[in-house]
C-alpha cells in the first residue's frame, strides 16, 4: 500500500498582490490556497492585508521536501529576478 501523501504533487508559486509586491509559497492544492489567499483567515498574514491577489508563476515538485527547498532558493531572489522566472513562465 502506497502513501498517498507521499505521492501528492506539490505547486512552489508566486502571487502578485494587490500593491504590486511578490509572495513566494508552497502548496499541494493552488486553487484551494488561492482562495485561501484571497478570502477568509487561512491565507497568508502578509496577503490578507495586500488582497486581492492572483497567481503569477507556478511549478510542481514532486514532493513537499522538494517544494520547499525551491522556494526558499525564489524567496532569496531579487525582485528583478523573480520577475525575470516569472517572465520565463
């Protein structure tokens, strides 16, 4: 028997929000955490008070160990290079 948690795909993305900042966050289902980001209280601290948001950049990881290395590697870019992986997209 195969864990399934194990084997979800994991999303590394990054949100626009509505001052024109960079949000860098990982998860293993982005329309929920989208909604989460734009409604309600599970969203990020830093995205409720910038909402709306909308979803610039994203790439699946083959698991959360994975996403999490790759966004902090985004999370340490420059602004100009976040928009330069973005643009890439």
């Amino acid at each position: 028997m195969t864990d399934k948690k194990n084997n979800e795909n994991w999303v590394v993305y990054i949100l626009e929000c509505s001052d024109n900042t960079l949000y860098t966050g990982i998860t293993n289902n982005l329309e929920k955490r989208l909604l989460q980001h734009n409604t309600g209280t599970e969203g990020a601290k830093y995205t409720r008070a910038r909402r709306p948001v909308k979803c610039v950049y994203n790439e699946e990881q083959k698991n959360r160990s994975d996403a999490t290395k790759r966004e902090l590697i985004i999370k340490k870019l420059s602004r100009v290079e976040k928009l330069k992986l973005i643009n890439s997209m």
